[in-house]
C-alpha cells in the first residue's frame, strides 16, 4: 500500500530567516513578524530635545553675533533727522555719556547726514530737568545749531516708550528715516524698535564711553543686549537692567556737594536727577 503525504515545500527565505539555533532544534521564532523594531515613539522625543536645545543654544549665540556686527557698522545714509537716545543728565548738565552721545550728532549734523536733531529722553520724579530738555540745550548753547533745528522729545524711560515717542514726531513732521546715536551694541535692538514704530532707521554708533573700554566690558554689555533683543522679540517687552552703581551728588547752595548712595539706574532712557546716571547702553 502506497502512502501519500503532502510535504511542504522548501523556500529559500524561510531557510535564512531560521537562524543557526532554529535549525539545530532550537526554539523557533514565529515567522511573519520580522525583526523587533524600536518603537518611533523612543524616536520623536530626542529629537524633540535635541530640537529645542539646538534652538536654545543657537538663537542667543545668533543675535549676539548680530549685535556686534552691527556695533562694527557706521551706518550714516542721507536721513531726515538724527536721533539721540537719552543718558544722564546732572542738574541740566549732559553726563559724559550723553556728551559723547551729543558730540558725534553734532559731526553728522556739520556732515549733512541730516538737516534736524532729535535729542530724547525723560526725567525720574524729582528732576528738573529731562535728558532730551539738556541735550537740545547744549547742541544749541555749545554746538551751535539753530534752534528750529532740534527737537526735543522728553518722554520715555526705556528704548521703547522712547521710540514709540519718537515715531509720532516723525509723524508730525511728516519724515521717515533717522540715524540713530546710542552706544554700539544697543545699535540693533534701538533700530529695531524704530524700524517698528515707522523709521527707517540706521545707526552710527559712538566709539567712547563705558561700554567699549575693554572686552570684559562689550562680553557684559553683548549678552545685557542679547537678553534685551530677545526680550523685546519675543515678548514685546523693553527689560530694565540695572547697569551701573552710581553715586547721587546733592548740591547744597552753599557750594559744598554731599554725595550718598543711589540705586542703580534702570536700562532705558531714563532723566537723571541732579546728577544722576543712567545706563550707557538704552
């Protein structure tokens, strides 16, 4: 009697996909399954995590690299009007910094780079006199330009609430770019909030004051302004970082000055009492 039985007929991929311990009696994988594949839900978290540290990393060390490009720049176009941002003022009197600041206005005005001057800034409670009031004051007194030719803005204790100032004068006079005078890494940040209050805005920064007297100095004041350029970016905000521990010298009538212990002043274009001080770098 013959026996018939269906044997089952040999491929040549089952023969591969049984390993060596499958042959030998081993225990038997089940077939159709494939390989074991890690689950993509491993996957899309790191990178997710590496996504936002990459972001995290590059984008400060990015504006920081625009900040001191642009602090490199001299930026002087044909404009309507120059624009000074505000620092301290001593009884009326420009700071050192707001003189820097007036000084190199003064040589784009004699320049031609534009036929006005805008000068800005405000006052503290208790001043009597703001940052934009002394610096039209000396252009006038000491530089020698016409009065019809500068324009106080006296409003603004930050950059922002400045420039939003500053926009509506440029409105009112129907003008649309300016050059902006500040110290050089504020250049970006200060254009930036012009370029959004309507201004097409250079800048042409000064090359003296505290802010470029060494490089421990312009690290401090990159990474003040990368955190300022970021803040107003990403939040619309204009941070107040306290910059400098002054000294506030109250003059008496008698001629013998007393000074004590102020607070810092706060980053912005903030008038200063007699005398007081504000932060290079608005």
């Amino acid at each position: 009697m013959t026996v018939e039985a269906e044997l089952p007929e040999f491929r040549p991929e089952d023969d591969e996909a049984d390993g060596p311990d499958e042959r030998a009696g081993g225990p038997r994988r089940s077939r159709g399954r494939g390989r074991w594949r890690r689950s993509p839900w491993f996957r899309v978290p790191a990178g997710v995590l590496i996504g936002l540290l990459a972001v995290a990393v590059l984008t400060p060390l990015t504006v920081g690299a625009r900040i001191w490009y642009q602090a490199r720049q001299d930026e002087r176009p044909r404009s309507d009007a120059i624009i000074v941002l505000g620092a301290a003022q001593y009884n009326g009197v420009p700071s050192p910094t707001l003189k820097w600041r007036l000084q190199h206005a003064l040589e784009l005005y004699r320049a031609g780079v534009a036929p006005a001057i805008v000068t800005v800034g405000g006052k503290a409670p208790g001043d009597n006199y703001t940052e934009a009031g002394a610096g039209r004051s000396w252009l006038i007194g000491k530089g020698g330009v016409p009065a019809s030719k500068v324009f106080a803005v006296p409003v603004g204790r930050d950059t922002l609430e400045s420039m939003k100032a500053v926009g509506k004068e440029f409105d009112r006079h129907h003008w649309s770019s300016g050059v902006i005078v500040t110290d050089p890494w504020h250049g970006l940040r200060s254009k930036k909030m012009a370029e959004d209050s309507g201004i097409k805005a250079a800048a042409s920064p000064t090359r003296s004051g505290p802010s470029v007297q060494t490089r421990d100095t312009q690290f401090h004041y990159i990474v003040r302004e990368t955190g300022g350029y970021l803040s107003y970016v990403l939040l619309g905000k204009s941070v107040q970082v306290p910059d400098e521990t002054i000294k506030r010298i109250h003059i008496d009538p008698s001629g013998t000055p007393s000074s004590s212990q102020a607070p810092p002043s706060s980053a912005g274009p903030s008038a200063s009492s007699a005398p007081s001080s504000s932060p290079p770098g608005r």
